[in-house]
C-alpha cells in the first residue's frame, strides 16, 4: 500500500485518546510520489480481488464507467487510515472539483469497498466533500452535509452546517498541491451525476451515508469535543469584540503553529497565507487565511482521526458562526425574486465595499478585525503594527 509522506511526530504531536475515537496531530501531509500508471494499478488491484465499488449515483448500477478513462485516478493521498484517489481536476460553471476514490480498511468480513466522491473548492476556498446534489433544469447546488435544527414555539427550523464536509485540515494543502498540477481543467458535467445522488429539491440534510457516522461517534459523549458544548461564543451578538473562547481552546500563538503554506488568489487580490493552529490544550485546530486586506477563520476542527467515507471528520467542534465569516461574504441585493430581496452573510452594519472581482460578495474585515483573536493573530503572528 502507498503511504503518504508524512513527518514523524513531534513532542508536541504524541497520539492521545478521548474516549473511543484517538487523537493525534499530523504537521502536514503530502501527495503520494507514484506515478498515475502505477495509482491506476493499485485501484484495479483492489477491485481484481474483490474490492466493491459503492457509488451513491447514476454509476451504482453500473460502477465500471469510473475509474478508466478521463475518471482514472492520477493521483494518492492518505490520511490516518483512509486512502484518497483523485483524477484530474475538473470544471463545470458552477463547480471545480475532483472525482475522489476513498478507501478505508476491510470491514467485517473482509472486503474492502471503494467510495466515489467529489472533492471541490468552495467559495471560502476550503475543500470541501459534496454530501448530495439538487439538479434540474432549474436548480443546481450540491449538499453540505449535516443540520442543525433548533425550535421556537412549536416550530422547528433547521440550516445546513456546512463545515461538516470541510475536508480536513491537515490535506488541504496537499490538494492544493493536486490541483495546480493539473495544466488543463478539463469541462466535465456527468462525473457529478456519476457519483453524486441526485435528491429532491427541498431535502437540505444529507442521507444516511453521510450522517449514521457522525450519529455513532457522537453518541459516546467521551469523543465530543467540551462535550458537545460551544467553545467560541460572542456575549453580545451585534458586538464581535465581545466574542469569548473557553480556556484551553484558544489558538496557541506562541508553540501551536504546525503549519504554514501560501497561494494567489484573484479574488483576494494577492498573496494568500494560511496557518494551521492548534489550541492550547491541543484538542482542536485552527485555518487561519490571511490575504492582502482580510484575515478570518476557517471553522475549527478537532484532532480525531476518524474520518467517515467521505473523507470527514465524524466530531464537531461548536462555535458561534459568525466567528469564521469569510474575508469576503455574500452581500447583494437578489432581483430573481420579485420583489428583490436583500441577502447578506455578514453581521449587519459591518459590511465593507463589494468585492472587486465578485460584487455579490462585500469586504467582512469591518467586523472580522474587531475580534479579539483576529488581533491577536495580527499581532502575534504576521507581527502587525499598531
């Protein structure tokens, strides 16, 4: 089996356990070095002896059309004990995005089974997993994975958790690593139908694939992280300088730094840095991205290392959303409804010029430099003036 180059543990990367699901931290992980041949000839292996291939689309009756062709996998990452295969990278209008081969050690019985997923960037530009898509002649989006449901009176609302399908952290880079070596990003459209199930327009909440994992790792309470309670928070919901981590799960500015790696960004105009943080008690990590203009906070993870089929964390970490508001957020007014509603994802009153390069995005650094660990991070870590 490829493994993936990894450095070797440091004092401050010891393996611990809480509960059931163990802990570790990885300083960073690196595409595999084989050639696309030989990853293509360790994925027929597999199925050549008994391996299934379980796609959740169009491809479940017939599995055979992945995995060959412009769907052959080129390249091999592997975190903890899943293996990810990926193809070249991938455009359509709306997303871009790789087809994803995971493959986790044999379960009962024995056999092992082949997931196909899609692997994409997402505006925030995190990589993400689709959990689903809605797809018709009149709407496209792709799933985000989990809910969070909450009642007032006698009604019961919901909204998606979108970082439930944040790939995790510790691969971001390598598949960024992944991407840029692809010369060409090719137009592909029916990977999606492939691999993905196509669900109804009004189901938001991922199937069960997707969410019995995180259901089975949540119902030992040892595995949540400050069981299950928020650990980022703002006293005053309108006030970001307000916001309140708990103790221990602060970023750790001074030894916590485990990673740092940098791109472009034409929609940030520039030089973009990311770090990886952890926190003080070392039981979650930070993505801190800091462009040009704008830092914010990619949303926390925790250090466990189960990850579900598709390639993501099965533990949580709660906070208050509008801690990790991108540097740039949705902020326009929608003339597809009449009459034109206005729609913003940004705290209202702290929403800076639009976005030179996406105007339905608008500046957040209005409310995201007033927190207090963004000013911290200014100051401690990019050695900000002032």
């Amino acid at each position: 089996m490829a493994q993936t180059r990894m450095r070797k543990p440091s004092a401050t990367t010891r393996k611990a356990t809480t509960g059931s699901i163990p802990c570790a931290v990885i300083p960073d992980v690196t595409p595999s070095e084989l050639a696309p041949a030989e990853i293509q000839r360790r994925l027929r292996d597999l199925v050549a002896a008994g391996a299934v291939v379980k796609a959740a689309g169009l491809a479940r009756k017939d599995p055979s059309r992945l995995m060959r062709g412009r769907y052959a996998a080129t390249s091999l990452i592997e975190l903890f004990d899943t293996r990810f295969y990926l193809t070249d990278y991938f455009q359509t209008p709306q997303l871009r995005f790789f087809v994803a081969y995971l493959v986790q050690p044999p379960g009962r019985g024995g056999r092992v089974t082949i997931y196909p997923r899609i692997i994409y960037k997402d505006g925030s530009l995190i990589w993400r997993t689709a959990s689903h898509m809605v797809s018709s002649d009149y709407d496209f989006w792709v799933g985000k994975g989990d809910v969070r449901t909450w009642r007032v009176g006698d009604e019961e609302y919901f909204e998606s958790v979108e970082s439930t399908t944040d790939i995790p952290f510790e691969m971001q880079s390598a598949l960024e690593t992944v991407a840029r070596k692809t010369l060409k990003i090719r137009r592909e459209r029916a990977a999606l139908d492939l691999v993905l199930r196509n669900a109804p327009a009004s189901r938001v909440v991922a199937y069960s694939d997707f969410t019995a994992p995180r259901r089975r790792a949540a119902a030992n309470r040892r595995n949540l992280v400050n069981a299950g309670r928020t650990v980022a928070r703002f006293r005053d919901k309108k006030d970001p300088s307000s916001l309140e981590i708990v103790p221990g799960f602060e970023p750790d500015f001074t030894r916590g730094i485990v990673e740092k790696t940098s791109s472009t960004s034409v929609l940030y105009g520039g030089k973009l840095e990311r770090f990886r943080i952890l926190s003080v008690n070392r039981k979650i990590q930070y993505l801190f991205f800091a462009g040009p203009l704008q830092v914010w906070i990619i949303p926390p993870q925790a250090t466990t290392t189960e990850l579900s089929s598709f390639g993501v964390r099965t533990i949580d970490v709660v906070i208050d959303d509008d801690m990790c508001v991108p540097g740039y957020e949705y902020h326009y007014l929608d003339d597809t409804e009449d009459p034109p509603v206005f729609y913003s994802q940004i705290p209202a009153g702290f929403a800076g010029p639009a976005g030179p390069h996406d105007p339905d995005r608008a500046d957040a650094s209005p409310w995201l430099d007033k927190m207090p660990v963004i000013q911290e991070f200014r100051r401690r870590v990019l050695k900000a003036k002032g």
